[in-house]
C-alpha cells in the first residue's frame, strides 16, 4: 500500500438484467454498473487511497478477521445489503461457519476504526426493507437507528440541506447553498451525548437527518443518508466543488 491513508469501499456496483422485446422476438442482455465512480475520482489527488470493492467481490473477500480490516483506517458501507456480508460463499454454498462480518466491523471500530454508511436503495433498512441493518451490530456502532422498514424518503422535485453544526470540522468551509438531492434513507438519531447532528431535510421534508456523528468506543462512525451519486445525488452535486470537500473533511475527521 501507499503512503496515503487507506479507506474501504464496499458496494455500490449492480448487474441488471434485461430482455428486449422486438415483436415475435426477444432477446437478453446483461450489464455491469459501478456507482461510486464520482467518488473514487474526487478523492482522486486527496491524502486517501480507496480500495474500492463492488458488491459482487465484496460477499467473498471484504475482510474475515480484524488485522485485515486494521489495514484500513476507514471502512465505508453504500449500498450493500447485510446479507452479502453475511452470507459468505463458505456459507452460502458449502455450509460451513466463517466470522460474522457485522460483528468484525463493530469490534473494528471499537478498537479505534471509523465507519461511514452512505444511504441508497441497499443502505440502512433499505428498499422494501432489503437491507436489512436493523438490529445489527452495524446499527449498534452507528449514530442513528434505523426503522423496521422500507426507509427510503424519494424526492423527486429537490431538497437543500440544511446546515446544523456549520462550524463542525466535516462543514468547515461549506457555510454555503447547497445543490439539490433527491432522496435520503430515513433514520433517527440516538440519544446519545456523542452524537452529533450536522445536517438534516428541511421542516418541509420531515426534517430528518441527513449527516451525523458519533463515536463508538475508541472509534467513530458517521452517517451520510443521501447517496455518493445518482440518483439520489445529481451530476450538478458531484460536479459542486463541495462535493469533494465533504468527502475528504469526513474521512479526515473520521481517520483522525
């Protein structure tokens, strides 16, 4: 590894399968899609080095024990469900037990890691509550709660964040209009004397929060409920200078 700081990201990729209809005839078609690749490319000339690990590679080699995991000062979940950290090919198809990864990820943060869960469509509770982090040792570690079902909060006309905690060292800089978003994972925050409240929805969309802090242990945790791109994210909020910004004041506070 490099000299830059190290963060994993693991999800953001998809498969979609589709068949064409042509009349009498119909054919198939298989395409691969990654999302996070705004992201990757703003961290681009940044202090950190993402090692980036689409869903698909994520069920069978994101880490099984804690040292691999220390590798990493930075651990960020979007949009993967908790079942493909959970149910390892060992599991899956050979029925054979390997370490509960919800559980290493906690102890990993504990012992002094940072983890950030991005919101989409396999975040959180997630769509039709497909994600399923309710209840898990991910939920424990995070500064928000997540609801017992589909959470996701669709706004297709726009909303800007409102900027609670400007002064916080994750907004430094960004005391400014926002570009708009067009959805979040609902979430509430924990009563909590840590956690802390940086951005949330405006009162006209539920007020519910859009970027929190905590710590967990010797660790930290953060939770951004937008996404890192589209949808949920416009190309005119990647392509805002504050996009990198955010990113790259996140991981450093978090990273320490």
């Amino acid at each position: 590894m490099s000299d830059k700081i190290q963060v994993l990201l693991a999800g953001e990729s998809w498969v979609t399968s589709a068949t064409h209809y042509k009349g009498w005839d119909q054919f198939g078609s298989v395409t691969f899609h990654l999302g996070a690749e705004p992201f990757v490319a703003a961290l681009r000339d940044s202090p950190f080095e993402v090692t980036y690990m689409p869903s698909h590679e994520a069920a069978e080699h994101f880490p099984l024990e804690l040292s691999e995991l220390q590798q990493y000062a930075v651990v960020m979940l979007s949009d993967i469900g908790a079942n493909t950290l959970l149910l390892h090919p060992d599991v899956w198809l050979h029925g054979k037990p390997v370490p509960n990864r919800l559980k290493l990820i906690r102890d990993y943060v504990l012992a002094g890691g940072g983890l950030i869960m991005v919101g989409g469509y396999y975040s959180y509770q997630g769509i039709n509550g497909g994600a399923r982090y309710r209840g898990t040792p991910i939920e424990e570690v995070l500064p928000v709660a997540i609801q017992p079902y589909d959470d996701r909060l669709e706004i297709p006309e726009g909303f800007t964040a409102e900027l609670v905690n400007p002064d916080h060292p994750i907004l430094a800089g960004m005391n400014e209009t926002w570009p708009l978003l067009l959805g979040a994972n609902e979430v509430q925050i924990k009563a909590d004397g840590q956690v802390e409240l940086l951005a949330r929805l405006p009162d006209s969309h539920g007020g519910h929060p859009l970027l929190v802090t905590g710590r967990y242990g010797q660790g930290k945790s953060l939770a951004w409920t937008s996404d890192m791109g589209p949808h949920w994210v416009p190309q005119t909020f990647v392509d805002w200078p504050g996009y990198a910004r955010l990113w790259i004041q996140a991981l450093t506070w978090l990273s320490g």
